[in-house]
C-alpha cells in the first residue's frame, strides 16, 4: 500500500493522490477517477471507501467519500492509502 494524500487539482479539475518522492518533496502521483477505491485516515483507523462525484456540480465541490460523509473542500489533504 501506499500511503499519501488527497488534494484538488484546478488544472485537471479532479482530486489527485499525491505521492512524496524520495527527498520528501509531494507531487500528485495519480489522478482519482469516480469509483476508484482508497483508504482513509479517519480517528486512527483506516476506513475503505471510493471517490464519487455528484452529476452537475463542479470543481472539488463535486467530489465525495463513499460513505464518509466527507464532500467538497473536506476531502482536501486527507491521509489516504491505496494499493
């Protein structure tokens, strides 16, 4: 598993899983699409969900956590996981 963060992208207009390379510097390693499956962090336990839209919102406002009941700007630097 790797572990990093989420962050909203307003170039490609979508949530990212950034990544920290070997000298600690984070870049947004990959792009999350609807349904893609992550962990999260969540009171020091690792709770599965994937990321869904909500049809005609847009930007980070129309992203959320399955189940989590985190959407929009909550989502912003969320310690995630995923395979």
């Amino acid at each position: 598993m790797r572990t990093g963060y989420l962050k909203y992208n307003e170039d490609t207009r979508r949530y990212h899983f950034w990544l920290a390379d070997s000298r600690g510097c984070w870049y947004p390693d990959i792009p999350l699409h609807c349904g893609d499956c992550i962990e999260i962090q969540v009171k020091s336990k690792w709770t599965p969900t994937r990321i869904e839209a909500e049809w005609g919102k847009h930007g980070a406002d129309a992203y959320y956590l399955d189940g989590t009941g985190l959407h929009g700007w909550d989502l912003e630097d969320i310690e995630a996981r995923m395979p």
